[in-house]
C-alpha cells in the first residue's frame, strides 16, 4: 500500500522526532536568520517530482541541506520579531496525537471527540481569563479555534453585518451603507476583513485617538456613530485593540463598548497578541468590560506556548455565527445537528473541513497547567520592565512609547530616523537578535517583542550588549 | 522554563509516536465511529484548567478514554463517507519536522524556506498534473496552500471581483451587480464564498444541467450571461466542477471557460477531491481546457495522502491575489517584499499567518514518488469500478448515477427512499463501514467513496456482504 506500516512509521518517527529533538537543542548557536539569495531554495527542486518513490530518512539530510540554513527561526531565543509564535515541544506532543487521529471535524458527528474538546478547552479558558460565563458554551456563547485572528475578525464582520441587517444580508449582501469602525493603530486584518466582506477601503472609519494617546478616543467614536447614523450609515461593528502590533495600545473597551451598542453595532475585542496576559491577576485589567462586548479573540499560538495555527476566538450568542454562515446542502445533513444537541463548527468558520486543533491546546494546558503559562508570560514581561529600565537610563537611546507588557519599542535619540534605522539594521546582521520596525507618528521605531520559548535574562543582556555597543548611537550623540 | 526541554521532548515524543503506530495498527479492529451521546466528551473536562502541570504520558491515558471512543475514524479502512481525509504516517513525518522548525511563513523573509518550498512543490505537482507551465512560479502564475477549497474558491472570487471591476473594488467594494455562476452541483462553498463576499444569495445563479447530465450546460450559460450582461449586472465568475460532491460529475470546463472569457468573468475550476487523479494519463482529461482557466483548485489532504490541511491553489496570474489582497502596515513593511523579487504568501489569502504545510506535501512525494501516488488513486478507482459492476448485477441495488472515478451512488430499487434510508442506517450501524447520504432529483441516494489510507478488496467484499444481506433489501424487492 502507498503508505508507511506502522511499523515503518514508528521508526522512522523515532528519527523524525530525534531530529526535532536535536534542532531545537542546538538552535541557540545558529544566527536567528541568514542572509538567503531569493530563489536559491526553489533551485534546489528539480522541476519535475520524482518518479519513485525515494527514502524517507534521506528526506532529513535534504532539510538539513535546503530548509534550516533559509529559516527564520521563530522558535531562537533571540527571536524579538513582529510577535513570537511559540511552537512549544508541549504542544507538539499534542500535533502527535491529532495527526495521528486524524478526523476532519467540520460536523460534530464527523468527529464528536474534536468538536467537545474545542468546546471544552475553550469553555476552560473562558474561565481562566476572566470572560465570564456568558462567553462558554454552557453559557449561551462559545469559543473556537480560528486559524488566525484575521479569520476570526472576519467571521465576527460577518455575523455583525447578518445582524445588522435583520437577516436580510444572507441574502441581498452589503448595501455599502455598512460601516466599521477602527483606528490607526488597529491590525491590519480588520482593513483586510471589510474588503473581503466586500465593503471596501470606504466602509472603515477610522476614529482619532484620545489626545496624548494612541487609544480610540470614546468620545470621538460616538460622535462618529451619531453622525454616520444621522447620515443614513449602518454602523456594524467597531474593534477595540488590547495590545496593538505596533505599540501595545490597550483601547478603552468598555466605553467603546457602550458607545458602540447605542448604535446596535457589534464589538469586537482583538486581544491576539495581549489576551492571554489576562491569565495572570495583575494583567486581568485587559479584560476590563468584556462582559458587554460581543466577541474576543487572543491567539494561544503567539504567547501561549500553542504551535499555530491556534487563535482562540469566543462569542456570547452561540447562534450569530451559524446564523450568518450556515449553508446545509444534501450531503451534509445530518441527524446530529438537526437535533440541535451539538455544535457544527463549520457554522463558526469560513473554510468547511477542520483539524483536531483543540488537542495541541489541551497538551498546553495539561503539560504546563495555568501557573506554568502565567510563569511563562510573567518572565517575558519582566524582560521587557527590564529592557525599558535601561533604555531610559541610557544617553542614547529612548522610549518611543510606553512599554507593554512584553513589547518594548525604542529608538536612538536623534532628530532623523537615520541612527535608529542603522541600529536595526547593525542588531539584525549579528545574527544574535532579530527585531522588527514599526512607526509611530511618522518616525521610524524599532520594536522589541519578548516571547520566544526560551527567551531569558541572557538573552536580553546580549540584546543590550549589541544594542549599546552600536556604531549608530554614538554616531547620534 | 515553562516548555519541556528537547530531551524531555524526545523521550515523550517516542512514546506519543508509538502511540500513533499502536492506534493505526489497531484501527481496523475497532468500528469506523461509535454512538456518542452529545455531551459526553465535554462532560469528561473539569469546568477549570487545572493549575499545575500534569504528567504528560498521562495524557495519552486521557486521549485514550476520552477521544478514542468518541471519534469518527476518518483513517478507518471502513470509511467511505464523504470524501476521504488522508492523514498518511508518511506525511505526519512532514508535520513533525515542521513543527520542529515552526517558522510562521507569511512572508518570504519570515521563513525563506517556507515560501520557497511551497512553490517548488506546487510547480513540481502542476507539471504532474498537466496543467501547463502557466501556473507555475517560473511561467508567470504559482501555486499555494490554502487551508481548504472553500478558501481557495473565496480568493478566487476576491481576485475576480478585483479585476472586474477594474481595480475599483479595494475602495468601493461590491456594487450589488456582480453575479456568480454555478451549478445546483456546485459545493456549498461557492455560496459561501459569495456570501461571505458581500454578494448574497442574490450574487449566485444557478445555471441548468446540460440535458440528461449533472453538468453545467454552456450554452444556458453563455445566455445566462448574455442576458445578465445586458441588464448591467457585472459576471464576475464562473465556477467549473470537475467532480462534484454529489456524484463525481464533470462539468465541461472548456466550454465554460470560452463563454465565461467572452464576458470577462473569472473561471475557477473546483476540482476539490477529483483533480489529483490527473496525475494519472488516463484520467488526465479531468484537466482538459485548463489552459483558459484563471484558477485551479484540488485538495492534497482528500485524496492525495497529505494530513488536513493542504488545499493546492494555482493561479495564471501571480499578480491577481496580491493586487485584491495586499495591505502593508509598516509593522509588515520589508525590503525582499519591496525588491519585488520574492512571494509574500499573506497576499494569497485571508489569514496573515501561515504554518508549514508544504513540509508534508513534500513528505508524501518524496516518500511515494509520482508512482506511489498514481497506485494509491487507481487502487480505489478500481474498487469503485467493481462495486458499480456488482451493483449493476444485483437485482435489488440500482446506480443512480455513473460511477466516478473512486464514487459510487447507489439506492435500493424500490419507488420510495425508504428502504434506501434503511438499508444507509444499517450498514452504518455495524461499525464495519461509514457511508454518507447525497440527493440526486429529490431522491435520497447512497455514496460510496472510496479512498482511506488502507481500503482494499477486503474492505470492498466486506461491505458488499454487508449491503447485500439487508433487510431493506430483500423489502423493497
């Protein structure tokens, strides 16, 4: 047969895994990344595939040949990049055993098991963040796993466009009268979400930020509504960000919130990066007025030690989804949900089939418990209370904005973004450190996002080290 | 540090993979799915995470007595529901050494390999299957992995609607004009995609069946858009089937795609479970037209032995996703992406992160060669060719449709759909075999879709035993 044996599996995945094994321990002494040629992987392909069929043990020297010298290594701890994305050893015990298994879950009866595991383990962290039970699927909401927090800001548009016409949208689409409401710091995805939802660049409003901060400012958000309103606009939704991309901005959820709700639009909360922080009593604060929100969403595959693709992402009404996205041709039907027993996580998500994506995360949980992820999200955010103590404390370089929690964003002190651009550029080459630019207000920033997987006091000092050691500060003082 | 460290790593993992060998071994001995109650998993789960961390070999014991029986065994040589979901042992070997590496690879420069591996392996698989050089990265198209069909139908439509509206659509969105063409065949998805687009059911026209098919007429359908086009709605689309859901029917795709061109629209082919048995020659007159089609679509993770998810998606145009798609903050900003000279993968789809999915893909065509994979197809075609014979034979068992490559539609001969309903509910019923129900003119019909990692002859007399000796049968005749 066209597959290995079990047998020949098993051996070979001794193999497979002694290689993961012996990758990961040696990681710290490679570069985080190299200098790769554009084009030079693809030209180690041949243009055809082979014929027959070749040794699968001779598959890891050709990995070792073409993939690891033109990585990016996420899981180094040097890693400082955009957010982490931390592919725990934990969580890819639980890969084993979801592959393994290897059930497509897109109804509850094509596999009961990896729909009530979601349901389960989402149910549990619901808890644990601080959601409330509105949010549990014992509570008349729920949680998924999305592939990405793009997807879940998509489905959450969806089901605010469903609700905000009356039920009419299914069937007569977007008016262009729709409107959703963002700011300048807000993730990309959410611009990306209305052009998919077919609203285009007009229907996203960005509101100003409260002056001397880079949050939404309430008050400008429900002068915009009332003006929209008044003008015959639909306002659908607004995204509160806990934690931007670019800074770590935390907007005013509970008076967005309000504001929001005055008008029937639908809030969503984008917490992917910061969400799982509120596992921790003294982040909780991130959570502050959930309870009148309509969906969040934090990815456990960022910060919380689950390999992607893991974006937790949970409504209150466990109806709004399915609501807008339900469809049920003849080869779906299905005496299980027709009896309204069960959930069909097909109903949450755009694509039908689905992984058994719960099991890494319940692997997470099991292996780690909740003080391991606290203990895990509190070192990093000590990291960067550290870094943001030097940076002020140093003649050359500056804070270009509050540190939060694992994110630190410096620049060299100089009235052009020449210095700070060379010093990323320095860190970046040692092959030591990673780091990845932002803007705020027009300059040029270099962001510093603890997180990786074994990312700790070393680390940073040798980041410090590279950093003040840099041709690029003195050249600016 | 709060993740196992790569010896703890190693040793566990051993036992996780011998875990997976032992559950394969075994599979066959247990029935395709139990009777689960709702509920029942979920009930097996503490309301909160536990807060210290547990023994990971005590998960296996868990998984053992909660998952296993509540699972649907898509990997169970039984399986013929749906369509088959092949999570092979040769490409869980992929999954694992990509899980090692964990880059998140959407952009070139966050994992050069990533990328690049992706599109050596979509060209090397669009030359394997005949459809030209045009859709490789080297002929001005390229290939991805999206996560499902469904995605990959609802980009196709993004980037027809772009174009159609001549770059328009980014700032405007939909207009409310725009119609999508299918056929009452077509999978749910297209709907979905329309829906999810902004079109509403209102976007989708159902164009009729060529006379005595279940193919998409294309004279109905150069009128149908005749006739829309001179009433100012815009044809954005037309979506091809080659082997659709219910019945493996073939709709003509050259003619389509020569009616759809006169009018601008997009053609996409769905070829979702059917197109990777163009790697065959002899079934390679599924491909046939495909050089005037703008996208392609088929899924390694049915029937091409690659674990869920691995939906390969060709374009003619390596502009067209990123020109409906792109968006750059300056958090993503990136000189390769600037040069011009690489692949931003981001661009090709909804979600921003990407996992490694062409490391398994890549497993299952080293491990199996083009021939492997060739035996692998026609081993179930042959099953299905034998099935229909024996149907045919059998004077209580009717064909309701022509087979299709490993499909096979079947009912009891009887004038009502009782005793096909019956004779569905026993077979599933023994735990031996996992049909799934479709409908064709109203009539309930059975299918039979061969295609499981180990199906073979035994599975096929096994089942036949098993059909013919029902009851509901021997009633209806």
């Amino acid at each position: 047969m066209p597959d290995l044996d079990p047998e020949e599996f098993r051996r070979l995945a001794h193999r497979y895994v002694d290689w993961v094994a012996d990758h990961r321990a040696g990681l710290a002494s490679r570069p985080v990344r190299d200098d790769v040629v554009p084009g030079s992987v693809r030209a180690a392909f041949a243009a055809e595939a082979a014929e027959e069929p070749q040794e699968l043990e001779a598959l890891l020297d050709r990995v070792d040949d073409v993939v690891v010298p033109a990585d990016t290594r996420w899981q180094h701890p040097g890693f400082h990049a955009f957010f982490p994305a931390n592919a725990s050893l934990t969580s890819l015990l639980g890969e084993i055993v979801a592959g393994g298994l290897g059930p497509q879950g897109m109804l509850w009866s094509t596999s009961p098991a990896c729909t009530e595991v979601e349901q389960a383990v989402t149910d549990q962290l619901a808890r644990a963040l601080g959601l409330g039970e509105a949010f549990t699927h014992t509570g008349g909401g729920g949680g998924s796993i999305q592939d990405s927090a793009s997807s879940a800001a998509l489905v959450a548009l969806l089901a605010a466009l469903h609700r905000a016409s009356g039920g009419t949208w299914r069937d007569t689409g977007v008016s262009g009268t729709e409107r959703v409401y963002v700011t300048a710091e807000t993730h990309s995805s959410l611009a990306k979400a209305v052009r998919v939802a077919g609203l285009g660049e007009r229907g996203l409003r960005v509101v100003p930020f409260a002056p001397g901060t880079r949050t939404m400012d309430p008050l400008a958000l429900a002068a915009m509504l009332e003006v929209d309103a008044s003008q015959g606009l639909v306002p659908v939704m607004v995204c509160a960000t806990v934690g931007t991309t670019g800074t770590g901005a935390v907007d005013p959820v509970r008076e967005i919130a309000v504001a929001a709700a005055s008008h029937g639009a639908w809030t969503h909360v984008d917490a992917a990066w910061a969400g799982v922080a509120a596992l921790c009593p003294e982040f909780r604060h991130l959570v502050d007025g959930v309870e009148l929100v309509d969906s969040f969403c934090t990815d456990a595959h960022k910060w919380l030690l689950t390999a992607f693709d893991a974006s937790l992402f949970w409504v209150r009404d466990a109806t709004a989804l399915p609501a807008a996205l339900s469809l049920t041709p003849a080869y779906l039907r299905d005496s299980a949900s027709d009896s309204g027993a069960v959930v069909d996580y097909r109903d949450w998500q755009v694509p039908l089939g689905r992984r058994f994506r719960a099991m890494k995360l319940w692997a997470v949980l099991h292996g780690q418990g909740l003080e391991g992820l606290r203990a895990h999200l509190r070192g990093h955010v000590a990291l960067a209370a550290e870094l943001a103590g030097r940076v002020r404390a140093h003649p050359g370089l500056e804070l270009a904005a509050e540190p939060s929690l694992s994110l630190v964003c410096l620049r060299v002190r100089a009235d052009d973004d020449g210095p700070t651009r060379q010093l990323l550029a320095e860190v970046n080459a040692t092959g030591r450190a990673f780091l990845s630019p932002t803007e705020i207000d027009g300059r040029f920033v270099i962001r510093v996002a603890f997180g990786a997987l074994t990312t700790s006091g070393q680390h940073l000092d040798e980041l410090w080290t590279i950093l003040t050691r840099s041709p690029a500060i003195g050249a600016a003082r």
